[in-house]
C-alpha cells in the first residue's frame, strides 16, 4: 500500500472511531455531579434553621447547668482577700455536749458525714452523738473565701476544701497559731467530677500550645480546684501557662455557662454535671480530661482549727472514726444516700444517686470514698506517688508561681498523720479500692492509633552510646526524670501510661533498623523497671514501645546537629485512658 492509502485508511479509521465516541460518550464517559444550582433564599433559610436549631440547644442546655438562668460575666483578675477577724472558737452546747460547726459545700463526697449525722441538723441519733458523745451541726458554705473566714473568726471548728486550696490558704492561717489548719482526714478523691472541655481542634493537653501566635482561651475560676487542675495538667505537657490566654469567671458553673454562650472560647474548667452537660447538648465539644483518669490528682479533706484540736483530741478522733464508718453506710445502702444527701442539698434525688455512684463511691459517681487504708496511704506512705505531701508540694509550687502566696506553708506544721497512724489496728482489714485493674496484655487500641491520648511528656534520658541501662553518673538527671515519671503515673491512676524509647538517625543507613528500633524499645523499658522498682504500681499499667529514628522531635531532623540527635535521645511519656468495657 501506499504512503497516501495509509494516510486515507488512518483517516476513514479515526472516523469512524470519533462518530462512535460521540454517539455512545454518554454510556462511556464518567458521570459527574453536574452543574450546582444554588438558591441563595434555600440556603440562606437552611443557615437560619440550623441557627434556630442551635439556639434552642444552647436554651435547652442553659437551663442544665448549675448556673441555671443567673446572668454570669467575666470578671478581672484578683488576690486571695486577707484573712481578717482572728479570734477564739465558739463553744455551743446542746443537752451538755459540744456541737461541732463542719461547713460543707454541695459535693458527694460529703454523704457519709451527711449520713452518720442523719441529716445537717445535730441530733442525739447520729453516730457521733450516740458513739462519741458529740454533736455535729452542719451547713452549706460554698464560698470557700467565705468558709476560711468562719474558720478563722472561730464560728465553725472545720475548714472544708480541696488539698491544693488548703495549701492556698495555710499561709494566711498559719499566721496565728490558733487557726493553724490541721488536715485530718482525707474524703475522697475527685473522680470524673471535675474536668477540662473544648472545642474545635483542641484533643488533648499538649493542643494547649501556642501555635501561630494565637493563645488558646479559656475560661475557669480563678485560684480554685479548676485552676489547680489545668495548671498541673499543664506542667506535665511541658507547656508554659503564659502560652494560655486565661479569662476569669467568678465560680466554675459561671465558667460552663459564658463557655456555652461564646464559641470564641477554646475550652473552659469546670465540674459535674455541668462537664458532661455541655459535652451532651453544645456542638463540636468534647472531654478532654476528666478526674477519672487524673484520679489522684485532687484530694477533698477537711481541717480542724489547731487550738481545738489541742484542746478536744477525742472529739477529733471521734470524726475521723465517724467519717469512716459514714463510709461504710454509703457504700452499704447507697439509694438510701443519695436521699439523704438530696434533703441536705435540695436538689433530685436522682442527681444526687449520679454524683453518689450506684456502688456508694468506688467507681461509679464523681468522687471515690477514701477508706482508712487509702487515707494511710496518703498520710503515711512516702512511697506512694500521689501522698499529701506531693499534692501540697505540687499546688504550693503552682500558687507560689502565679504570686497567689509568697511563702507556702510546709507540709509537716499541717498534717495529723498520727491520729491515723493511731487507727491502724482497728482498720487492719480494710483493703485499698482506689485503683483499678489493668487488664494483662492489653492491646491498648487508642494508643496504637494515636487517639484519645490525654497528654504528652517528653523527657531526656541520656544513655551511654549503645547501651540500654540507666547509669546515674552518666546523666545525673535520671532520678529527678524516674520521680517526674513515676508522680505522673501515680496522679493519673486511672489511665494506661506508654512510654516510648526514640534515637537519633546519626547512623540512619549504617546500622539496620530493626536494631536502633530494638534499642529505643530497650531504654525505653529499663525506664519502665526503675520505675516499678521505685512504686507500687500494676505492671499492667505500663506499655513500652521502642519508635528507633522514626519519632524526630518536629524540626530536629538534620542528623549531623550534635544538639539535633541530643533532643531525639529521649523517652516520652504518653497518658491513655482506661479502656471501656
């Protein structure tokens, strides 16, 4: 054939090909959305239904919180007010006997002390009058500013509160020996009563960091529990609380409530039900971190003024002793309880059974009950990661930092421990209830996935070249590094803790990295013995896993900076919450 026949073949080919793509292209051809039509009226109605939608939410939500319908605004920044007013305590009598004044605030983890009393009121029925030869008068003072100044004026024998507000507080009272706090008795820890929510982008602790130039903002009381919290949680994430753009509320429900009606707010601090309230009903909001997992980190005592511990030792002991056996009437009948503790408080009694637990203050409920061998623990175990004195070190530290107190007060002038110490023999039986149980091998899901993690700490633990041991001479940092780690297990005792071995890549293609991978997963595991070796801790608590060169810390790639492969050696400690069954 010829050069024109192929050229007139090729021709009548693609032709025919072209006439047969253009009479079947709508069977052949890929169907895609279409042009949009948009009507701007639809769509501007559509936005004002969902508007709607949402306010009736927010509505609907507003009158769920323990702010109710009470107009709340910010307020400025202020001091502690001084302590004013110092002076002798009251002595009321009824039928003969001292009536001890307890200010309490509405919290679950007053029910036994409601419960043994039956009722606020002092009455010849209670266990302690019918036991200990004493009555006990209670009230409702949830201002704790208020609550120091009974206490200091000598109308109530008993100051309430948080360890980390008795540590705010000690410095002012401490000042006169007779209103000296003396820490008695631990109550309960917090457990899921108090917490942290945000929204939009915010997941965990270490998403408080400054990023661009914006500062997350957020909303809380100012010198409280809730401060004390984000704070701590802070800290361990290594991230400076000045990175936080902090505005003030005049209490915690004020804070869940100017949260709910700005959505400039990143997050707010506050406590049940109002947490889980919000994160029911206000779109894009999400726990954080509750005191379920951090479980250990905020501890409810009680003091009793050091002039009246002085001169009524048995009537102190008395309470204590009352106080547990309330324990035991909670956890024994604890729908008898929550209706106790409405009558005291005035709210449901179905609120009151969610704050109290189904099983009286173990596991369910926003506060677990302390036993005596839990408060022992607390009091009396210098081991223990989570004892009074770290607590108190912690939120001194915290409130020296923020210019709240200008010296702390040590923990050694404040603490009963020997009226505890005194107990042991009749409590001998009793066993800890504070710590869960961690299923052996556990797959740890979230952790694997890089979800629902609470929060990051990285450390730097330097190990010889090529060797996994710890060696103290080598990094003398190593024990202070080891307490860090071990405290952070001890606050969030109710959560997994995975610490993760990472290297260098200065030797990135020269050693297989099977074997850089096996040797960050072996420094990362002598870290985990040394701690097991220091605390007492459910090995099962603890996930190791060995990252290599794979984890660079963000920006420290260049693996011929000396200081870039210095930062890569390091351990980080990652917080998971427990599983769910």
């Amino acid at each position: 054939m010829t050069g024109r026949g192929k050229l007139v073949l090729t021709l009548l080919v693609l032709a025919v090909v072209g006439f047969g793509v253009w009479r079947w292209w709508d069977k052949i051809a890929p169907q895609g959305p279409g042009p949009v039509s948009i009507n701007p009226a639809e769509l501007k109605k559509q936005q004002s239904d969902e508007a709607a939608q949402q306010k009736e939410k927010n509505a609907e939500l507003a009158k769920k919180l323990l702010a109710g319908e009470k107009a709340v605004s910010l307020i400025g920044e202020s001091a502690i007010p001084p302590v004013t007013g110092v002076s002798d305590y009251d002595k009321p009598m009824l039928d003969g006997k001292l009536v001890v004044q307890f200010p309490i605030n509405i919290w679950p983890g007053w029910a036994p002390i409601i419960v043994a009393n039956g009722g606020m009121e002092p009455n010849a029925a209670s266990v302690f009058a019918r036991k200990y030869g004493f009555y006990v008068k209670l009230s409702i003072v949830d201002d704790p500013v208020k609550a120091r100044d009974l206490f200091a004026s000598g109308h109530s024998h008993i100051l309430w509160g948080t360890l980390d507000m008795i540590a705010l507080f000690a410095p002012e009272l401490t000042k006169d020996s007779r209103t000296v706090p003396v820490v008695c008795q631990q109550i309960d820890w917090s457990d899921g009563g108090d917490g942290i929510v945000a929204r939009g982008d915010v997941r965990s602790i270490n998403d408080f960091h400054q990023r661009a130039g914006r500062r997350r903002k957020v909303v809380l009381a100012q010198n409280s529990p809730s401060h004390f919290l984000i704070m701590s949680l802070l800290l361990d994430a290594g991230i400076d609380p000045a990175e936080v753009d902090f505005r003030w509320a005049p209490d915690a429900p004020a804070a869940a409530k100017i949260f709910v009606n700005d959505a400039s707010f990143d997050a707010f601090v506050g406590w049940s039900p109002d947490i889980y309230n919000v994160t029911d009903l206000a779109k894009d909001t999400r726990l954080v971190v509750t005191t379920e997992s951090a479980n250990h980190l905020i501890a409810d005592v009680w003091a009793v003024r050091n002039d009246f511990y002085r001169d009524h030792p048995e009537i102190v002991s008395g309470l204590v002793r009352g106080i547990f056996e309330g324990m035991e009437m909670v956890r024994r009948d604890s729908t008898t309880a929550a209706k106790t503790l409405s009558a005291a408080f005035s709210i449901p009694v179905e609120d009151c059974t969610a704050m109290i637990g189904k099983d009286g203050g173990v596991v369910d409920g926003d506060a677990h009950l302390t036993n005596y061998r839990e408060n022992a623990n607390f009091f009396l175990d210098p081991l223990n990661p989570s004892n009074f004195e770290i607590v108190w070190g912690r939120a001194s530290t915290i409130y020296k930092s923020l210019g709240a107190i200008d010296a702390p007060a040590s923990a050694a002038k404040v603490k009963a421990a020997s009226l505890l110490a005194k107990m042991s023999e009749e409590h001998k039986d009793v066993r800890d209830l504070s710590q869960p149980t961690f299923r052996p091998g556990a797959l740890f899901k979230n952790a694997e996935a890089d979800v629902g993690e609470i929060l990051t700490k990285s450390v730097i633990v330097q190990f010889e070249p090529n060797k996994s041991t710890l060696n103290p001479e080598y990094d003398t940092t190593i024990p202070k590094t080891l307490t860090e780690i071990g405290e952070l297990g001890g606050k969030f005792g109710n959560a997994y803790i995975v610490i993760e071995g990472n290297t260098d890549a200065s030797k990135k293609g020269v050693v297989p990295a099977d074997l850089v991978r096996q040797l960050s997963y072996d420094r990362a595991d002598s870290v985990r013995k040394a701690i097991m070796d220091k605390y007492k801790f459910d090995p099962n608590k603890f996930k190791v896993v060995g990252n290599g060169w794979e984890n660079p810390v963000p920006g420290m790639t260049n693996a011929s900076d000396p200081e870039h492969n210095r930062r890569n050696r390091r351990v980080e400690v990652k917080v998971f919450p427990l599983e769910k069954e």
